[in-house]
C-alpha cells in the first residue's frame, strides 16, 4: 500500500535506539557534524529500507554546503517514500 514501505524491524524501537546512541543533535554552528549526524539517522543499521543511502555520499560530499544538500535529497526521498508520493525501488 502507498505510505507504507513495508519495514522489517520494529521502526519506533530502533529510532529510539539509535537516537540514543547518537547522542543529541549538533549545535547549527557546526553544519558537517549536522550532516554527518543526519546521514546516520537516516540510515540506521540495521537498515529500515526507508531511506535511500547516503552516508558515504555525504563523507564523499566537499565542504558544509554540499554534505548539507545530500542529506536534503536524503530526506526528501525519504519523506516522499514514506508518504507515498515516490515510493524507493528498493
């Protein structure tokens, strides 16, 4: 069904999980950490199938600006899987 991508673990446990092992969200002055630590909580191990890797394009990405844009297109593939609008060929 649309919206729904078929998780294979329990999602809000891992969230939790991995929210606690990140620690909390870097300070918005420091923009690479924001996206090395967004990368992470989008692509959680194990994986949740939601969201399309990024993490090694964001390690790969030059400079603030551009790891910031792939976490974006991260998100928003994301976000548009789990709505339905543009589910992942996965």
């Amino acid at each position: 069904r649309s919206g729904e991508p078929g998780l294979k673990v329990n999602a809000s446990a891992l969230i939790r999980k991995v929210r606690q092992e990140l620690g909390p969200m870097p300070d918005p002055k420091c923009p690479i950490s924001f996206a090395m630590w967004g990368a992470a909580l989008i692509n959680p191990l194990p994986a949740l199938g939601v969201a399309t890797e990024i993490r090694g394009a964001v390690l790969e990405a030059e400079g603030a600006e551009r790891k910031l844009a792939v976490l974006e297109r991260g998100l928003v593939k994301s976000i548009n899987n789990l709505d339905g609008t543009r589910p992942l060929n996965m």
